[in-house]
C-alpha cells in the first residue's frame, strides 16, 4: 500500500488546491477554508485506521490516552466535596499516567479487533459516511462551510481509495460492500441516516 506520508501528501495538495478554487469562486473565507482543508488532509489518512500498525490508528490511540488524562487532571485538581478533592499534584500526575495508558491501550485493541485490513474501511461508502460526520460537526458555522466541509472530506478519503487502487491495479479498494453483507448494510444505512442529518436540515430552507 502507498505509505502514510505518500497518503498525506496527495490529500494535503488535492485538498489546497480545491480549497484554493473556493476561495476564488465563492469566497469561502478563513474560518472555512481552514476547516475544510483539514477535513480533506485527515480524510486522505483516514481508511488506514484498519492496518495494525498504521501511524493513523498508533495516533488514535495517543488522542485517546491524552482525553482521558486530561479529564482525570480535571477531576483531581478541580475543588469538590466528593472524592476528597483537590487531590495531591503527586496522586493527579500518577493517576493522570494511569488513565493515559489505560485507554491508549484500550482505544488502539478496539480499533484493531473491530477492523480488518482493507475491509469495510476500505469501501464507497466511507467517504460519504466521514463526509457527513465531518459536515455535522460545523453545522454551527452554516451552509457554506458545510458544503465546503463535505466536498473536502470525501475528496480526502477518495484519493486514499483511487491510490490504494492504483497502486495495486485492483479495484478492491472502491468496493461497494464485503462480504459481510451485515455489517456493509449496517454501513450504508448508517451512511444515509447521518448524511440525511447533515445535510438534508441545513441546506433545505426550512426554517
Ligand atoms: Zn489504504
């Protein structure tokens, strides 16, 4: 497969310059072309989260151990009846430790056990699914961002997948569903509810 760094790299200048081109057709501004070009970059990394021992998934992993160290910091040093707090800075770093390995360990095992290499990860419908999940989440900014977000998302993950392709002369990657007609079902369906939320509400002139 064509490595993390050559993954990066073609999100990183696809998504600059059509970044670039909505800037100059429709004035996108800062705010949203910021957004939408870090969408495209993480969606050009995003399929190799299934390979044990891809950079993306160790990533995860750290992100998770960093959350839940950050929250028990929070808990421990904040002032409160319960649990005899503020705690000792000495007990906070220890337990801030404890919870970071705890779920670094834990994010990187689920992550690993619930995908399979170049599986569902590696299939049409993650584009749309990312896009959509990304679209959600700037719904707050307005119908410019949220197109520019979507447009940027699935053009990331679709040169993961058309490089994959390419790369192996093998269509594989762009597959529609695996053989586990189950969960690629599950996967569609999830693909089209979170799409009809992210987009149907904020582009149709309801309200
Ligand atoms: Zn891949």
């Amino acid at each position: 497969m064509p490595s993390f760094n050559s993954h990066l790299c073609v999100s990183a200048v696809g998504s600059a310059v059509l970044v670039a081109y909505g800037e100059a057709a429709y004035g996108l501004g800062h705010t949203t072309s910021a957004l939408a070009f870090i969408a495209g970059v993480a969606g050009g990394a995003l399929p190799d989260l299934d390979s044990d021992v891809s950079t993306p998934l160790r990533f995860s992993g750290l992100l998770g151990g960093m959350a839940a160290a950050a929250a028990v910091v929070g808990f421990g040093s904040s002032d409160a009846p319960w649990f005899e707090r503020p705690w000792p800075p000495v007990s906070v770093a220890l337990a801030a430790l404890a919870a970071f390995l705890l779920f670094n360990a834990l994010v990187v095992t689920v992550i690993r056990k619930s995908t399979v290499h170049r599986g569902l990860f590696h299939s049409l419908p993650v584009p749309f699914l990312y896009a959509g999940l990304f679209a959600m989440l700037v719904a707050s900014q307005g119908r410019r961002t949220v197109v520019a977000v979507w447009v940027l998302a699935a053009a990331g993950v679709l040169t993961h997948l058309v490089m994959d392709a390419a790369k192996d002369l093998s269509l594989k990657p762009l597959k529609l569903a695996s053989s586990d007609i189950g969960a690629s079902t599950r996967l569609w369906m999830a693909t089209a509810l979170v799409n009809l939320f992210a987009l149907v509400r904020p582009l149709l002139p309801l309200g």
